[in-house]
C-alpha cells in the first residue's frame, strides 16, 4: 500500500503558494502540508509558523544574495540565519503570508527553494575550501552547477521514493562526507586510467544515515569527469525507478543496494548509464589540475594559504549554526569591504575566504563581537546539532541547550579539545544531526515515565567521516538528561588517561578520538555511564577541580 506522500504526489507535487497565503494557516490541508515540503516549507512546532529551506549549492552564496537572505530573516523570520548540515540556510518564524513574497524577493537574487525539501534531489554539497584549497585536485565547481542547474530543471526528478543526496568534491584531503549521500565522489586515484583518459571521479552510492546509517559503496574507481553528468542521472533513476514507494522507512536508494547488492545494482545501473550518455553526451569540463602543495600557516592557525599568494581562509565556528541576521549583514559589509568571499560549510559553519593579512588581523575581533570563534581544533568543539524539539514537530526531545552546555564545558577544559572529537545530537531517529556520524552522537528519545513520557538520550560512539567512514554504534539507551556533561567528562577523561600510557605501543597523543571511542571496553563503559548517572564524574575541567581541591583543604 502506498504511503500519504505517495497518494499527494499523484495528485499534485507543487502548490499553489499564492492560493495558501490568500487562505491562511487555518485553511491549509493535510495534504498541502506535504506539498509544502517541495518549495521548502516545513510545518513548525509552533502554529502558525513555518522553517523555510533556502538552497545554497555547494554552500557558495554570493554577498548580496547572503545580504537578501538575512534581511529576510529579520523582516520575515525570526531574524536568524540558521545554516544547516547541508550547506543551506533556514528561516524560522515564517507565515504563510511571507510565502509569497518571500519566494519572489529569493528569485530576484537567484536563489530558491524549490526541491530544498521533499522526496526530490536535495541540495548538491561540496567541500567549503573549493576553489582556493592549494591539496585540490580539480576545481569542481563547473561539475557542482551543471548537475544543480540539471536536476533543478528537471521536474521528473520531484517525484522520487525519497530523498537523494549528492556530495562532490575536487580534494583527496577534503573528501567530505561522501559515505553518507546516495552519490558522493572524488578524484580518481586510478593512475593509470587518469593518464590515459583525463580528469576522472571514483563513484560512490547508496550512502545515508536515518534511522539505519548505512555507508555507501563503492560503485567505479574511475568514472570520466565527461560522464559524470550521465552518471549522476542514471543514479536518480535507479533510485525512481526501483525504490520502495509502500514504506518510506525503506524508500532510501541504499535499500535497494542492501537487496540487490552492488554487483546486480550495478549491471541494471550500467544500462540507465548508457541511455543517459546518449540523452545528456559527454560534457566537456575545464578541470586542469593544480599542483598540491603542503600546507603551512603564514598567518597561524587557523588561518590556511590559498592557491593565490597571499590570500587566506578561515573556518569560522558559529554556535549551533544560529547566526544573527544582523551580524550576517555587518560581515557582508566587511567582506566588500575587502573583496572576500564566504561559504556555507556542513559544520553548520561559514567559511570566510580570499582574505589578505590585513583583512584577517581585522576579522577576528569582529567575530568575537558576533559571539562566533575562529576554528582551532585545539579549542573549538565542533559540536552540531538539529533544532529539536524546541521547533521540529518530528523531534522528540531537546537537543540545543544540551550541546551549549556541552560546548561550554568542553571550551573550558584546560586539557584542550581531543584530536578528532565531534558531537553531534539529533532531536529524533531521522539523524538530522547526524548523530551516528560523530565520535559522540546522542539521539532524542523517550521511555514511560507516570503519566507522561520522560525525555532521554541515546549515546552512539565511534562514528568519523575521516578515510571511508565509520557509522556510530549506539551503546546506551535512556540516558537521562542531566547526566550528559557528566557523560562526556567520563569519555574525555577515560581518553586523556589513555593517551598516557607510554608503554603501550598501540597508544598515541595523536590518536583519533572516535578511533579511541570504538576499541573502549564494554566494562569500562559501563562504569562510566554509573558514574556519570549517579553524579560521581564532575563537569569541571582539571584546573578548576584542582583550585577546588585546594580551597577545601
């Protein structure tokens, strides 16, 4: 039996915005709720207002578009700029009214919504350093916009199983999160193959995290970057054509992988790869490749060298990702000021660009003044998270004022932060968080509790985006809310201990935390998570325990 969403799509997939706005909240039904989903709108905790999804390929976005887009969010929303695990930004706080308005004044600039949300091709991701990384390989970027211009203009493709994922990425040392997409790729490392026939990709698919994270697979280790178009296209098909339309818990296109397996995937692929060479040809791309070089901070870290001598990049950490739409436009105003660019990163992070010594040395007391910080992995937990129950209506519990307190603590210890140490909290099974990515992910859920359900956690360790990925396990279940600092004080301080044991061959300073994290003994775990439930474990950093310590003796 098809689902709800099924039945709408048979329907009518796009809604007519300016028929809703004329009703009002009130009037809009069930199934235009869904509908709403394909021009980006999600229905928010709080009637009547709604999240709007703005695509940003690639997390690139021009500085008047960033400006338009934050003016909207304080004329229209609730004047945040909430910039997503995707590289999009969303608006809260929206009405119905704003719709069309709101669409017009995107269009005016050359943004949209349209497939940000829905069973569609979502937004293409790429690596934030595209362009000025001195380890990339190709510039990617004419790939990037070929396939969202293709897929955005192509309406087929609205009405998929599910949603479809796609990553690229022009770097071997930034792969980016390519496990986890229904397509993901990056230069070929077929030597032979590359020489002989030119600039070519390894092609993965049927990656996605949901309640059941699978890693992709690899489909080619050579894929000509002239095919690539043709290769992406069959993708999509495969998934339209073959994906489960009875239960979206199944719909994703690595179920259909987990049926077939890849050798069958790939001989029923190979045959839609052929149609669309002759549908689509062969693109021609400029992707000359660029010498690497090693990388050395001029400026001190963070602060990277571009392609171009001397201009920088920065990764700028915004808390959570919710960046005041006031303080947005005051560092649009900087970068004009000093011709530099900025990106939308995974990381719910921006990344300032093509900054001179100057510009930098001038960039970071204002982002002090905004509350952001620039990235040190030293001192910036990279700590991400969905927005909740605070506004998702899909979400079961809290996730934002855990991870603030989680950042602070972690921010405030004198040890610094754990090489490779990421949290992530989603406020439900969906993953939007991407919980079960992170060296330390935690999962919104409930238990029974009297006369109504008592929000929990539950803890996932040892998941890592570094080499072909590594999906989280959960390890715990119901873990009660106030003892999530106390959690992760365990878990740091059972990883600083170890780091300690010189005699151990196996053991480094330099281990990854999440590597650590997934040889951590079920005993040892156990002992950490009593500790943490009864109070015995402290939140505060070593030298804070050790001032206490002697103020009480």
């Amino acid at each position: 039996m098809a689902s709800h969403e099924e039945e709408v799509k048979r329907v009518r997939i796009i809604p007519d915005i300016n028929e809703l706005a004329a009703a009002g909240f009130e009037k809009i039904s069930k199934d235009d709720f869904a509908r709403l989903k394909w021009v980006g709108f999600y229905k928010q905790r709080q009637a009547p207002y709604f999240m709007v999804r703005i695509k940003i390929s690639g997390g690139l976005i021009s500085l008047d578009q960033l400006a338009a887009v934050s003016r909207m969010a304080m004329e229209m929303g609730n004047g945040v700029d909430h910039l997503s695990t995707r590289q999009d930004i969303e608006l809260h706080g929206v009405t119905i009214q704003s719709a069309p308005k709101m669409m017009a004044d995107l269009a005016k600039v050359g943004l949209t919504t349209k497939g940000a949300c829905g069973d569609t091709v979502r937004n293409i991701c790429g690596v934030p350093c595209a362009e000025v990384c001195p380890h990339e390989v190709y510039n990617i970027e004419p790939i990037r916009k070929y396939l969202y211009d293709h897929f955005l203009a192509d309406d087929s493709v609205l009405n998929l199983p599910r949603k479809f994922k796609i990553k690229l990425s022009g770097c071997l040392r930034h792969p980016g999160q390519y496990a986890i997409n229904d397509i993901g790729m990056f230069p070929s490392k077929n030597a032979a193959r590359v020489a002989a026939e030119g600039p070519g990709f390894e092609f993965w698919v049927g990656g996605g995290l949901g309640a059941v994270p699978i890693l992709a697979t690899k489909l080619s280790d050579y894929i000509p970057a002239s095919e690539i178009p043709a290769a992406c296209a069959a993708t999509v098909e495969t998934h339209r054509l073959y994906g489960n339309r009875d239960s979206r818990t199944n719909a994703r296109l690595k179920f259909v992988l987990k049926k077939w397996g890849v050798e069958k995937y790939r001989q029923i692929w190979q045959v839609h790869f052929e149609e669309y060479l002759e549908k689509l040809g062969r693109v021609q791309f400029d992707l000359k490749p660029h010498a690497t070089e090693v990388w050395a901070p001029a400026l001190g870290a963070p602060f990277y060298k571009q392609k171009k001598k001397g201009l920088y990049g920065v990764e700028v950490m915004v808390p959570l990702g919710d960046a005041r739409a006031e303080d947005v436009l005051s560092l649009v105003g900087f970068c004009r000021k000093h011709n530099a660019q900025v990106r939308i990163t995974q990381g719910q992070n921006l990344h300032v660009q093509n900054l001179t010594e100057a510009a930098a040395r001038e960039l970071q007391p204002l982002i002090q003044y905004y509350g952001w910080s620039l990235q040190d992995a030293e001192k910036s937990p990279n700590v991400v998270a969905c927005v909740g129950l605070d506004e998702c209506v899909k979400a079961v519990y809290y996730t934002k004022a855990p991870a603030k307190q989680i950042t602070s603590m972690l921010t405030s210890d004198s040890r610094g932060i754990p090489k490779g140490l990421t949290i992530h909290f989603s406020g439900c099974p969906n993953n939007c968080g991407q919980n079960s990515s992170a060296a330390i992910g935690f999962m919104g859920a409930t238990r029974p509790g009297g006369w109504q359900k008592i929000g929990v956690y539950s803890l996932y360790l040892g998941g890592s985006f570094e080499g072909n990925g590594a999906v989280g396990k959960m390890v715990a279940a119901g873990i009660n809310p106030d003892s999530l600092p106390r959690v992760i004080k365990g878990l740091v301080d059972a990883y600083h201990e170890d780091r300690k044991i010189a005699a151990d061959s196996e053991q480094s300073t330099g281990e990854d935390f999440s590597v650590w994290a997934r040889t951590l003994a079920k005993d040892r775990l156990v002992k950490i998570l009593k500790a943490a439930d009864s109070g015995a474990v402290g939140t505060q950093g070593p030298a804070q325990a050790a001032a206490a310590g002697a103020a009480g003796s």
